[in-house]
C-alpha cells in the first residue's frame, strides 16, 4: 500500500511540474508576443483538452508563428503545417503517392512528416479546404484517423490538437462543418498599443540576448492530456454555473450544440490543471468566451454573460471599455484636425476619462484580487486603457511612441 501511495504522490508531483513548466511557457511567449497573453494561454488550454483551436484574424498578425514557437516548445513533438488552397490534394496533407514504389508497380503512400505522424498540426487557411480533402480532413479532426487512398484498415494519427488559422469566416455548408469541430475561437488583431508596435519595430534591427526557453516533454504533456486533465473535480457550483450561463445565453438567441458544451467542460478542467488547482472554480469559466460564438459579432455578448456570471467587477470593466471605444472613435473622427484642436480635446475630454478609468480599473482588479477571484478580464481592460493613452499621446499629442509612460 505503501509503495502505491508513493506512486500517486510521484505522479501529482510530476503533474504539477508539468503544469508549472507550461505556465512557465506562456509567460515567456506572451514577453515575446505582444498583446497575446490570452491568446497563448487559450492555445495551451485547447491542446490540454486535447481540442483543436482556431486563430482567426488578418495577415501578419503572427498566427503561424505561435503555432510553431508552442510546439517547439514540446520536445520529442513532431509538428506539420501546411497553407491550404481550393486544390490542394489529400495526398499532399497526409501522404503522397512513393514515385518510386510505382514503378514497381506498386501503391503506397510517403506518410512521415505529414499530418498522419504530426502530434501537433498548423492548418493555415483552414476554411479553403478542398473538396476532395473536406472528409479526410473531418476525420482526421473528429477521429485523428485517415483512410488510405489504397484502401485498407484506417491510419491511427497521433494528434494531440490541430491550431488552425483563417482570414476569414467559412462561406459554405461543407466548410462550416470544419467550422463546427473547431472547439476554441481567437481573435487575434493587429497590435493596438503604439508602443508595443514601437518596440516590435525597434525588435527588427537589434540583436536581444538569447531568451529563457521553457520546454515539456512530449510523453509530459500527453500524460497531462489523457491524466491529470481528466481527474480534474468538477464541483456541482461548477456545473450549476454552466447550466445558468446556457440559459443565459439562449435568452438572447444563441444557442450552442450540447456537443460543444460537453466538450467545453475538458477545457475548463485544463484551465484548472494549468493554473495548478485540483479543482475547477467559476473563473475558469472564462476560457468559454473563445467557445460559444459563431460569429465575432456575438463574441462581446457571450463575454458579458460569462463574466457577469463568475465575475462581477469584470462586469463594470467591460463598461468601461465600451467608454474606451468611444474614445478611441472620437479620436479617429478627429483625424486632420490641428494640433491646437487635438490638444483642446485631449485636455477637456480625454485626459479625465482615462484617469478616471485608471484608477477605477485599479480599484477593480484589487478588489478582484483580494476576493479571490480572476483578474484576467480587468487585465484585459487595462491593456486596452493603456493602448488608447498612447494613441492619444502619440497621435494628438504628438509624442513620441517610444518614450511613452504610462502616466497622464
């Protein structure tokens, strides 16, 4: 008895270590990636519960290059992307034809370095997926199996999840089905904060000093997915808070597939898991606002709900971010407008607002920290304040982005 006793203090010490390194990992790429702090969190949440994830959002916006920063983060992990077209072949994605075996005489297809053997895929352009490719594509998604152009017993793939990326929403029945079985939804935009676009400019001509660089190991991590996620409690608040979100949510006509909530309980039990707790509390609840939207436009209403929920102080944040878009919508209105304007402007209108939003939000997030409670949200907001204070002080003011101080 002893000795299984040891063995279950071992693996809850190697399943915290686990999570420790992996959060570890998001801080070190939320430094490198400005203003993707949720954005990879969500991503190593998705891969946690094993679910696939999509990044929706323009050109440029360094989707790929997240997808290959995480896997490489997972040591032993093979990683497969590919840029998808209306012609792209199945046997390009999962194996082409061997050349050489034909002229034998002989069918068979190359499956190394394709999605067949990748634990970690990047399908980029997901939603121009072929025809001839949209049902292998499905059940390598839905089942991680691909059927043989030759035939035979079907080819088990050792997905662990696939992050996916798109410019653009699906236009088709046959493309929204792939639409469906993408669990977690990001929008991911360009960078909003002048400085940080500063510093991502000044981050092309110099030569940083190499980064501290986290790694897990891939039989970590799958023990992580099929082990210690799943023992995650999932207390009966939990479930009653989920229960209350739903009718909440169908109350204003959106309505999410019973699949897609069963699944959503995977992700918040690895949400848990990654910040370190045995069991799934109400602020874990958050992770849902990538899960139960179709549209962008439905995003902020699902956000609202959610946090109205399991977070009241979030709630007033979200108000106070709507009065930040506004802000940020009379300073575009004034483009070309002198510079006495815009500084008549900004002493009357905008210097108040964003103080007072300041150091409400400051407030917030304290009284969010001292209950217990999530400041993820309140966190956000003030990312948001801080991105509109530079805009008004580079684009009205006339300063320069790079000695901006979060002070006015």
């Amino acid at each position: 008895m002893q000795d299984v006793r040891g063995a279950d203090v071992r693996d809850a010490g190697d399943a915290q270590t686990t999570a420790a390194r992996l959060r570890a990992i998001c801080d070190e790429m939320s430094d490198r990636f400005y203003e993707r702090a949720d954005v990879v969190r969500t991503l190593v949440v998705a891969l946690l519960a094993g679910q696939h994830s999509l990044l929706l959002g323009p050109p440029g916006t360094a989707k790929s290059e997240l997808a290959r920063e995480l896997t490489g983060r997972i040591e032993g992990a093979s990683y497969w992307e590919i840029l998808l077209s209306k012609f792209t072949a199945p046997t390009r994605m999962f194996g082409p034809v061997d050349v050489a075996a034909l002229t034998r005489g002989e069918y068979r297809q190359v499956y190394e370095g394709r999605a067949t053997t990748a634990h970690v895929a990047f399908i980029d352009e997901i939603f121009k997926c072929s025809t001839a490719a949209l049902n292998e594509t499905l059940g390598y998604l839905n089942e991680r199996i691909y059927h043989p152009e030759s035939g035979g017993e079907p080819i088990r793939c050792p997905l662990i999840g696939a992050i996916t990326a798109s410019n653009e929403l699906p236009s088709g029945e046959d493309t929204a089905a792939i639409y469906d079985r993408l669990l977690v939804r990001i929008e991911v935009g360009y960078l909003a904060d002048p400085s940080n676009f500063a510093a991502l400019v000044r981050s092309a001509v110099s030569r940083p000093a190499a980064p501290v660089r986290t790694t897990v190991e891939l039989a970590e991590l799958r023990a992580a997915v099929t082990g210690s996620v799943p023992a995650v409690e999932v207390p009966d608040t939990v479930v009653d808070a989920v229960c209350s979100l739903r009718a909440a949510l169908r109350r204003k006509e959106l309505v999410a597939s019973d699949r897609r909530w069963r699944q959503a309980v995977g992700l918040l039990q690895a949400s848990a898991y990654l910040d370190g707790r045995p069991a799934v509390a109400e602020t874990d609840l958050t992770v849902l606002t990538h899960v139960l939207w179709d549209s962008p436009a439905q995003r902020p209403t699902v956000e609202r709900e959610v946090l109205h929920l399991v977070n009241p102080d979030a709630k007033e944040a979200l108000d106070l971010a709507d009065a930040l878009d506004e802000l940020e919508a009379q300073l575009d209105a004034m483009a070309g407008q002198s510079r006495e304007a815009l500084s008549d402007w900004v002493i009357k209108k905008a210097h108040n607002k964003l103080a007072t939003a300041g150091k409400r939000l400051e407030r917030l997030r304290a009284e969010a920290a001292g209950a217990g409670r999530s400041t993820a949200a309140i966190d956000r907001v003030a990312d948001r304040r801080r991105a509109v204070r530079a805009r008004v002080l580079t684009e009205a003011l006339g300063m320069d982005a790079s000695m901006v101080q979060d002070r006015l």
